[in-house]
C-alpha cells in the first residue's frame, strides 16, 4: 500500500506541478471604440487558465483605440497542460476601463505549441526574438483591431546583444532606437530597457517585412 501510495503521490505532484512564462504586451490598435462619449481606457487581461490565474495590465489612459502598455506579465498555468492540449494557449482579454462597469473591447490568442519552443533561457541560440502581430476578435466574432505582444521561446527573456540575428547595420539601428527610447524613459531599470529594446526590434522587423 505504501508503494502505491507513493506513486499516487508522485502522480499528483507531476499533474500540478506549475509554469511560469513571461509575456509582453506591446499595444494594439485599431480597436473597436465601446466608449463613444469619451476617449476609451483599454487595459489588457492575460491568461492561459482563466479559473486558475490570470495577470492584468495597466490601464492606458491616453491611447483610445490605439492604446500602449508595454508592460511584462507573468502568466502561470499547469505545466502540463501544453503537452495535452495542442490548443491550449495565451489568450489577450481587452477591456474598457468604465466607472460603472467594465466593457469587453476584444481578445486575441496566441497557441502555446506556436512560441514555446524548449531550449535553455541562459541560451542566446533557443532565445531568439519573437514579435509577433495577431488578430484581435471581437464578441461577434467579428475582426476588429491588432495587438502586439513578445512572448520568448523559452518563457523567459534573455537581455543579451548576441539574442538579436540582425545584420551590423540593423544592430545599429536598433542601438540608436533603444538609446532614444530610454532616454524618453529617463533611463529606468531593468524591465524599462526591455521595453525600448522591444519597441526597437519590433519596428526593425516592421521595416524588415514591408521591404521585402
């Protein structure tokens, strides 16, 4: 009995053993605008288990349908929910922050299985860059707008020059873009300098995909 107990025990602990990953949340735009007296105030919910644990943004208060948070989450969830549903995934809840009530704007998703991809976090090799752009739905069903979120291949980002697979000149670029994004921070700490980088590297991609 006691063997057996001691695999269930094994089991169990297996099952609930949990996942943290980080997600940025850059901005959206061209939002559905639920707000028609006055500017809208979008914020951003984020989850992989609803039920079970979800983070949230700060309130944008100047942006409207176009609102900016570049702002890192953290989500948790079950570690082993990826590996049983393919179709699982980080899903984008957008709100419109009301006094009396607060408004569903539009959600967007992206599937678990599509951006973690394994490797070593410390590994500059399996943390490349991910920016990615995806539709956000409206309730109806209807498309309506787009956001813009960072969700690193390992769950976690890595701060390191050799991450970025950009040419001498891009590095550049970027380097010129994240010196005046900081500045404009007013320097700031850890998470504020992953911010300009992002915010830099995204527009380089931007650039790199309407060139071609």
């Amino acid at each position: 009995m006691s063997i057996m107990s001691d695999r269930w025990t094994t089991f169990q602990r297996g099952e609930d053993e949990l996942r943290e990953i980080e997600v940025l949340i850059i901005s959206a735009q061209d939002l559905k605008n639920v707000k028609h007296l006055t500017k809208m105030r979008a914020y951003a919910v984020v989850y992989v288990e609803k039920d079970f644990h979800m983070a949230k943004t700060q309130v944008d208060e100047h942006g409207g349908t176009n609102p900016t948070w570049n702002q890192l989450v953290k989500v948790k969830f079950h570690a082993k929910l990826a590996e049983k549903d393919v179709l699982a995934a980080v899903n984008v809840d957008i709100y419109e922050h009301g006094h009396v009530r607060e408004k569903p704007v539009g959600s967007a998703r992206v599937l678990l299985c599509d951006v973690l991809k394994g490797g070593d976090a410390s590994d500059p090799v399996d943390n490349p860059i991910q920016c990615l752009t995806v539709q956000v739905w409206r309730s109806s069903g209807r498309p309506q707008g787009l956001l813009n979120l960072w969700v690193p291949p390992t769950g976690r980002f890595l701060m390191r020059r050799e991450s970025l697979s950009f040419s001498v000149k891009e590095v550049a670029d970027e380097e010129m873009v994240e010196r005046e994004v900081a500045t404009s921070l007013g320097g700031g700490g850890e998470e504020e300098r992953l911010v300009a980088v992002t915010m830099g590297c995204c527009s380089l991609m931007h650039v790199r995909r309407v060139s071609k």
